[in-house]
C-alpha cells in the first residue's frame, strides 16, 4: 500500500506540474502532491526525500500565492 501511495502521490505531481501553466489552481494541487510524496518519503524512511519534497512543496505553495495576487490584482 505504501509503494502505491508513493506512485500515486509522483504520477499526480508529474501531472500537476506539466499543467501548470494552464491555472493556478494546477500550481496548488502540484504543492498538495508534493506533500503528499514527501509524507511517502517519510514512511518509507528515506527522510531527505521526505524533506525535498517537503521543500518543494512550500516552493509550490508561494508560487501558487503568488499567481492568486497577480489575477487579483490585474485589471
């Protein structure tokens, strides 16, 4: 169950990540993904993957928050 959580979690964050430049909201499911494989990282014990991901995944959130103001504030 563990391996196909992690699969799951990558094949989503590959997804997320190539539609990205189509909304936002793309950018803030890559982040959710992203902190979905780093939980994986972390049960499966392989901590600095758990911690890329991690890092990635905050990457990801700031970019999305960044993309929101942007469209609030465009005319």
């Amino acid at each position: 169950m563990l391996t196909l959580f992690g699969a799951v979690a990558v094949t989503l964050m590959m997804l997320f990540y190539a539609l990205e430049s189509r909304a936002a909201g793309f950018t803030l499911l890559f982040a959710l993904s992203c902190f979905a494989s780093s939980a994986y990282g972390w049960l499966a014990g392989t901590w600095p993957f758990g911690m890329i991901e991690l890092i990635w995944g905050g990457i990801a959130v700031y970019k999305w928050r960044q993309r929101v103001r942007a469209q609030a504030t465009a005319p």
